[in-house]
C-alpha cells in the first residue's frame, strides 16, 4: 500500500508498506528504479546500510518489534525488520517492510509541524533519532523481562524460564545488528558535506545511539552469565537427586542380596533354628544403619 503525506512546502513524501506485486509496479515508475532492484533492496539477505542507485540516496535501516507468544505455544520474538529510506531532491519515499504504526505517526505528525519549512536532510536526521529512540525502548523492555525472569528463577529454577531467558538474550543480539547498522550510517553522514550543519545534532544521536548499543552489549554478557549460572543450579540439584536415588538403590539391594540367598531351594545355616527370620531382619537392619551411617558420616547424603 502507498500512501502520499501532502505538504505545502513542496516536498513529495511517500510511505509504503505491505508491499503487494502491483505496488512494486507503481513504485518502480514513481523510482524510476527496476523492481528487481527495488525488491533486492528489501530483501533481509542484503544488508547494506547506504545504497547509490541512479540519482537517489538509498538507506536501509532496521525497526524493533515484539512477536508475542500465542496460546498454544509460549515463545517471544524480538526482531528487527528493514525501514528503507529513498532521498532525492524534494522526494522522499519510505519503504516499511512491515507496518509500524508509530513510525509512520511520527512522519505524519513531524510534516504538519514543519509543513511549510519542511527541510528534507533535517526531517531525514529525525527519522534516524526516531529509530534510535524506539531500539533504545525496546532495550530497555528486554531489560526488564531479564529482571522478571531472573526473580522467577531465584525462587525456583525451571528450564522453560531459561528458555525466555535465553530468546531475551537472542533480542539483545539481534538489536545490537539494527544499532551497529544505525551507527555505521549516522558515521557516514558527518562526513557528508550536505549534513555539515547538522554535525551537533548528529553527535546527539551517535552518543544516544553508543548508549543503547553499551547497555545492549552488557546486558547480553548479563543474559549469558545468569543463563549458565542458572543451569548450573539445575545441574548440582540433578546431581543431588542422582546421588540420593544411587544410595537408596544401594541400601535396597543389601536386604535384597540375602533375602535372594535365603529364598534359594537348598539347605542354609539357621533354616531349621527358631526365630532365624527375626536374627536375618535384625542383622540387615544393623547393616543398612551402618552404611547409612558411613554415607551420612561422608556427607554423601
């Protein structure tokens, strides 16, 4: 779908999203650009930051979201999908891969505020401090499902929240892309001599930007030290278990070793003695306190 944000500063601004076939027919006209280079562009397996195609500037960048879990299955995604961005002149077109409905608010509402001064590299900046602030957001949300997850795992160690804690993990990761990606295009327009005077505000965002990707980094070390710690207590507490199953296998088997002897169709000792089956009972017994003494003596229970 395309839609036209009407301005009376005589800048044409486009926003596409949800692209169907015959949307990339009329894009390709409006461009001037082939759709298979258009459609390349979008493609998640072509990861270049800044494109030069024909007379346009290309730049593709990377938006935060959060797939939430559905009933049947209890998983999270946190993703990052491609926003690319095409300037030329008084165009400027928006290709959403997806559909952010917040992104595309701040367009509609940054271009009736500036509508009669609209400057295009400026508006171009602010959409790039805008993506900025939202991966920074959702930094901070991952960080506080960590938080959540930790707490749970502080009163009981499960392996389905060291899986949460794990795709928070993979969240960290895969915005730490989308932020390094930011950079490396922020980076390239101070050295672009048409962004010069706006060299103070680009500083704003790459300190903003260096921030969230600091705080992202850390707390991906956090995820991974927490995870391991964690799976470490389930692996002592399933020692334990084993070793505790392993004794009483042990002490079930000395009764069970004469019991067998004695159920045997032969002649024994003391088969035709009186009360013989209590001196048995009394002596396993006796035995079984021994080894149950030595183990506890060795703390190996």
């Amino acid at each position: 779908m395309i839609k036209r944000i009407n301005t009376k500063s005589g800048k044409t601004i486009s926003y596409v999203y949800n692209l169907k076939d015959e949307d990339y027919k009329v894009l390709s006209e409006r461009l001037e650009i082939e759709e298979d280079k258009i459609k390349n562009v979008i493609d998640e397996e072509i990861f270049t930051p800044r494109i030069s195609k024909s007379d346009w500037e290309i730049y593709k960048l990377y938006y935060p979201t959060v797939k939430k879990s559905t009933k049947d299955k209890e998983f999270t995604s946190y993703e990052i999908n491609p926003i690319v961005i095409f300037l030329k002149e008084d165009k400027i077109v928006i290709l959403d891969d997806d559909y952010y409905n917040d992104f595309y608010e701040f367009v509609e509402e940054y271009v009736k505020l500036r509508n009669e001064v609209l400057e295009e590299n400026r508006f171009f900046l602010n959409m790039l401090h805008k993506i900025s602030q939202s991966l920074y957001k959702y930094v901070r949300i991952l960080i506080g499902e960590h938080d959540k997850i930790e707490t749970v795992l502080r009163e009981k160690q499960s392996n389905e929240k060291l899986i949460s804690l794990s795709e928070v993990e993979q969240g960290f990761y895969v915005y730490n892309i989308a932020l390094r990606n930011l950079d490396y295009v922020v980076e390239n327009l101070k050295e672009d001599e048409q962004f010069e005077q706006y060299e103070e505000y680009m500083t704003r965002i790459l300190q903003e930007i260096n921030f969230t990707l600091d705080l992202s980094s850390s707390y991906c070390e956090i995820c991974k030290t927490t995870r391991e710690t964690y799976s470490s207590y389930i692996g002592n507490n399933m020692n334990i278990t084993m070793k505790l199953l392993a004794a009483v296998t042990i002490l079930i088997t000395v009764p069970n070793m004469i019991f067998g002897f004695y159920g045997m169709n032969v002649k024994l000792p003391l088969q035709e003695t009186g009360f013989s089956a209590l001196g048995i009972i009394f002596v396993i017994m006796v035995v079984l306190m021994v080894v149950l003494w030595k183990y506890l003596k060795d703390k190996f229970l």
